[in-house]
C-alpha cells in the first residue's frame, strides 16, 4: 500500500513498520509483558454500541471546544510520545507544526528529542508539557521553568511509572536511543545527581531517576513550584479520582501509558465512567489510549470524556510522511469524527450525551 491510498489512521501502522527499523517501530508499538491490555485498548471501543437520534437538522456540526480556557478546533488532542526523531528527522517539530495547524493540542513529552525552546520556536500554538517526578527536584523545578518561559500552557504530570514497564520487545531488540539523537530537555540543565553519561545512556540513566516514592503530596509542592494547571494522567479508578480532586489537580487524563505499564488493567475507554462519575463534574476528564477512529471520540464524549489524546497514530503518521502525516492523521480523525457526530444526530460536541451509546453490560442487563 502507498502513502496515497491510506483511507484511515491505522493504515498508517503497517507503513511505519515497513519504513522503520525494527527497534524503533516495536519500541513505539508494543505494550507490556502478554500484551493484554494493548489489545484491550482497541477491542473495549468496540464492544460500545451507538443509539443515534434521527430527523435532526446536521447541515452543520461544530466541533469546536474548549480545553482548561482555551479554544479548539475538535476535542481530538496530542498525547505525549517520547523520541519521536527516531521516526522522522523533524520529529516533534513537524508534529507541533501539524498539530498547530489543526487548532488543537500538543503534549510534548519530556523525553522529546526536541527541546521545549526548539518546539516553541516553530511559531505559535497551544502546547502541554508531560512531566514525571525525579528523585533530584531540581531537575524538576528546572524543565517546569523552562517549559513554562517557553509558553507551555499546561503540565500533563504522569503518575503510574514509578517504574518502567515490563516491555519485552525493547529487551529483546536491547533498545537503545540511538547515538545521533538526545533528550533534549535534559541538555544544558544542571543535573546535579543526574550524572550525564554518553549518548544513548542519558535515556537509560534519565528512566533510573524517577521517583520511586512519588505521592499525592508531591502534585501539591509541584503547584507551589508553578502557576500552570496540572493535569494528572494515569488515573483509572473512582479512589484516585477524588483524591485529584482534593490535592487540586486541573484535570485527569483517564490512561494506561498506551498498555505499556501495568497489564491486565482494564481499557482506558472502559474506565472512564468509573472516573467521569467519580469526578462529579468538579474537574474536566480526558481519556488517551486506542482511539484509532472518529467513532472512538464520540463514545469516549458520550461516556463523559471532555476530550481524548492519540498518541501511536501521530508516530505512525509521523513516520510514514513527516509533517504531512501528522495533518493527515488529525484530519482524518476530524472527519470520522464530524461523520459520526451527525450520523448520531448530534451538532455540537455539548449535544453528545450518555444516552447515544449503549455498553456492553446494559446490553446484557437489558436480555436479563
């Protein structure tokens, strides 16, 4: 298949891996250990049925919205996904440009091999930073900084990797980042603890550093080291929701680090309402982890999701056209997901609501 004849996101996928080395197409794809819950990701969205409206009006739909104050094209975002030089010489510039493009959201990663600097220094656009918590606070309180003069709107702070997944892939294939590419966030900061070994062995290094005994009192000393709303991504649960809420987190992002964490958790799009219900509308949630179609938005938005991430189709994208790929990918999933939004009878994102879809267990309870 060529670029020219892809007709949707995951299409994309098999290009990359054609196209990529295979140490870097199985670092960016695989999840961890049996694998279970990278599936589960994608399988849950389909056991989700739809129950459309009809004889509505949708000569026009809106998709626009808004996010923590700022306005959007399409609550369809950019999830943060390290190293993505590895997929394409521009990297996480030509997806800022893509992203900045399509009006809506960037989360850079802070294992980007862009700096923040050289991300904002493509011109303006709404961006995010993903932040995880190292044992040297220092180092901390420094990329915040940074992100933040470099006009950063919002830390995505990562909460469930107090350590790294088990991802056999990359121990099979020994991942390394390779020799020619950095962590560029990490260049020129004083590391202190952080020992700066040789190319690739910062990656390493940088992984060994997170804090281990990271708690809910370190999201309240982040807020007193920045101003910027703190999103915290990794929650799953009603327990962890509340506590969000009481330590004065801005926002969740219901995600299971793309099944690359803890297996066997459930899928992210069937946590959701667990945590959209715990949150009882005090704090905006959003959801990341196996939104391939414009389909997934809307049962993701009907669930309560105020918004979704998508990180691995970016890459894909990424890889397969640069730049070009990016916009592809963001606008085919703005397409399906204008199609879907009408087919279901809805005309702006505020029309779409639980009654429109149907889960799996109502289904079951309805036969009883």
């Amino acid at each position: 298949m060529s670029i020219a004849e892809v007709t949707n996101v995951t299409e994309y996928e098999e290009l990359a891996r054609q196209k990529l080395p295979k140490m870097v197409y199985d670092y960016y794809a695989s999840g961890a250990e049996d694998q279970w819950t990278l599936k589960e990701n994608r399988s849950a969205f389909e056991r989700i049925r739809f129950r459309p409206r009809i004889l509505i009006d949708v000569t026009k739909v809106d998709l626009s919205t808004n996010v923590l104050g700022f306005n959007i094209s399409m609550p369809i975002m950019v999830a943060p996904t390290a190293m993505q030089r590895m997929a394409h010489p521009e990297g996480e510039l030509a997806t800022a440009r893509a992203v900045a493009k399509a009006g809506t959201i960037m989360t850079l990663s802070s294992w980007a091999t862009s700096s923040v600097e050289e991300v904002a220094s493509v011109g303006p656009g709404i961006r995010f930073f993903q932040l995880y918590v190292y044992k040297d606070r220092n180092v901390v309180a420094q990329l915040v900084r940074r992100a933040e003069r470099a006009g950063f709107k919002a830390i995505a702070l990562t909460v469930d990797t107090p350590r790294l997944g088990r991802r056999e892939a990359d121990i099979k294939n020994k991942f390394v980042l390779p020799s020619h590419l950095t962590l560029a966030n990490f260049e020129g900061l004083d590391l202190g603890k952080m020992d700066k070994t040789a190319d690739s062995g910062l990656a390493s290094y940088v992984a060994g550093q997170i804090d281990r005994s990271l708690t809910w009192k370190d999201v309240k000393w982040l807020q007193t080291i920045t101003s910027l709303p703190i999103l915290v991504k990794g929650v799953i649960t009603a327990e962890d929701t509340e506590l969000a809420v009481q330590h004065g987190a801005a926002g969740i992002i219901v995600s299971n680090h793309g099944a690359r964490q803890l297996d066997y958790v459930s899928a992210t799009i069937s946590a959701l309402e667990e945590v959209v219900q715990a949150a009882r509308g005090r704090l905006p949630v959003f959801l990341d982890g196996g939104v391939r179609r414009g389909t997934d938005v809307l049962k993701a938005l009907a669930l309560g999701a105020s918004g979704v991430f998508i990180g691995r189709p970016v890459v894909f994208g990424l890889a397969t056209d640069g730049q070009k790929g990016v916009e592809n990918v963001l606008q085919m999933l703005r397409s399906e997901f204008e199609l879907a939004m009408a087919l279901a009878g809805c005309t702006k994102v505020s029309d779409i609501k639980r009654c429109h879809i149907q889960t799996e267990a109502e289904r079951i309870h309805s036969k009883l």
